[in-house]
C-alpha cells in the first residue's frame, strides 16, 4: 500500500511529507471504519444476548413453553436444582435483569460480570448433560467474553493490586 503512494507520488511530482500526511489520514480512516464494526458488533451481540436472556427468563416465569421431558443424568440435575427451591428463580431473576441490562444499554459492564457465572454453568451443563445445546452455550460464554473484552477500561481499577 505504500509503495502505491510512493509511485503515485513520484509520478505526480508530490512531496515526502505531503505522502506521510496522506498515508497518516488513510490509516485514521481504516482505524475509525474498524471502531465502527466493533462498535455495530457490540450492539449486535449485545442485544442478541439480552433477548436470548429475557426470552428464556421470561418463558421461565411465566410458563410460556412448557417443560421437555428430561431423561438420565439431566433429569437428576434438573430434580436437584428445582429441589433447592431457590435456585432456578434467582439464576432466572438475574438472566432477567442482565438481559434487560444488555437491551437497554445501561450497566453492561456489571451485568457480564453478573451473569458470567451463569454462562460458565450453561456451557458445563450442555458439554457433560446435554450437548445438544452446546452451541447455545458456546454463544453465550463467547459473548459474554466479547462483552468484557469491549467493557475491559472498567474492569482495569478492579484488578489493580494497591
């Protein structure tokens, strides 16, 4: 790319300095389209995990889909965390409140750090239980960790050791 300007400026009788400024304005340019995709691929996948959250949550408190029949080693789990009584209605208020939190745009960097342990668990659960849903599951880890990769400015006072 920079031999090209080098012989469209010799060509054209220009200057070193003028063809540093050009290339210096080219490579701006690539840099503010590249900001823009990763900022339109945040929101992508940010909304796409908020409705993904809000309409699993959402199904779960109000009935909306019924229960599939679970067999083997994914009934038992299932039993187990139904058993608890308080699980499943807290894993799902906080998928709730993610989602919405990742729609709507406002205190994304708390909510992938909330729901982070939930997307470690769905990823456990469908790799060993039903793998099925691995997919599902592999998009959530991976979009959350995009997520705190994008957010990582507000993580940094977090980790730094006083």
């Amino acid at each position: 790319m920079i031999n090209f300007y080098l012989k469209a400026g010799e060509q054209n009788g220009l200057n070193l300095e003028y063809l540093v400024s050009i290339i210096i304005i080219d490579v701006i340019s690539c840099n503010k389209l590249a900001y823009e995709i990763m900022r339109i691929a945040t929101i992508i996948i940010r909304v796409l995990l908020g409705l993904l959250f809000v309409f699993a949550s959402g199904s779960y408190f109000l009935n909306l889909v019924p229960e599939p029949e679970l067999a083997g080693n994914m009934k038992t789990f299932n039993d187990g965390l139904n058993a608890a009584g308080y699980l499943m209605p807290t894993v799902k208020f906080l998928e709730l409140i993610c989602g919405l939190a990742f729609l709507t745009g406002r205190f994304v960097p708390l909510a992938t750090v909330v729901i982070f342990p939930i997307a470690i668990n769905i990823l456990g659960v469908h790799t060993f239980l039903a793998p099925e849903g691995l997919p599902i599951a592999l998009f959530v880890l991976l979009s959350n960790l995009f997520l705190a990769y994008r957010n990582w400015p507000h993580y940094q006072g977090l980790l730094e050791s006083k």
